[in-house]
C-alpha cells in the first residue's frame, strides 16, 4: 500500500503541483537566484514567483526538494553538471531524492538560465549552496529522458 502524499501548506505551490504536467518543470532555487530585470540573467516574465525564503538558510532546498518531490508526480532532477564538485552534499540529497538514473546534468551557463525562463514556478528558497538549484520534470519516470529536447541549443 502506497503511504499518502504529503500536504503541501502554501496553496499556491500545493496547486502548481496538483495541475502540474508531463514535461513541464519546478526551478528550486537558492536565495541568490537574481530574477530581476536588472540581473545579469533577467527571469522571462511568463515564469510564475514564489518566495519561500524566510531567513538565511530557511528553508533549505533539502527542506522542499523532498517534499515536493514526494507531494507530485515527477520523472527526473535536472542539475548542473557544476553541482557534484562544488555542491556534493547537494548532489548526494538529489540522488537519494530521485535515484541516480532520474539525475540529470546540464551546463551551468547558460542552458541552466534558458531552463529557468521554462519552467511553470519559479520556488525561491532561502539556502545558501553554490549549485544547489534544481529542476524538477513532470511526469511519471519513464526511463532516460532527452533533456536535450528541454535545453533550446545555445545561438
């Protein structure tokens, strides 16, 4: 018997989740993640906010990766392939997440940006890591996905 999915609190995220579909994603990010216009990297307009960071360190990606990972349907993890030198414990809670045939890696810059501007909700979290920003993919796991078919090729 399968145990109950957990209940998200914040009814925006528990609905983005709920409607979620096959091949569209969650970003969760890091407190850094400049959204701005005025970033580097701005954030595409047609990507959904939502804040979750509190104070410094709260919550953690490895506070919601769990929750949201077990709360929906989800086929795979995308991280950079930066993640497992500069963030191993983060690389180690994706794998212990997903399993390590639904991790998969992409450049940092900028296909991880170009990620960013397709996702359904953009999760700001209040962590702190280098490369501790994930993307969850929805669906059921399917085996290998083609995350090229996700990245638009760089110009």
């Amino acid at each position: 018997m399968n145990s109950p999915k957990p209940r998200i609190l914040n009814g925006r995220l528990a609905a983005v989740i709920a409607e979620l579909r096959h091949g569209e994603m969650i970003f969760i990010a890091d407190a850094g993640s400049a959204t701005s216009k005025q970033s580097l990297t701005p954030m595409s307009d047609d990507v959904e906010q939502l804040d979750l960071s509190f104070v410094p360190g709260s919550p953690s990606v490895a506070d919601v990766l769990p929750v949201i990972w077990e709360a929906g349907d989800f086929e795979s993890i995308i991280v950079t392939q930066e993640m497992a030198a500069a963030n191993p414990d983060g690389r180690r809670l994706v794998v212990t997440v997903a399993g390590e045939e639904n991790v998969h890696e992409i450049p940092y810059k900028w296909d991880f940006y170009r990620l960013r501007d397709r996702a359904k909700l953009f999760v700001r979290t209040g962590d702190y890591a280098v490369h501790g920003n994930v993307v969850l993919v929805g669906g059921y796991s399917s085996g290998v996905i083609d995350v090229d078919r996700l990245v638009p090729k760089s110009q």
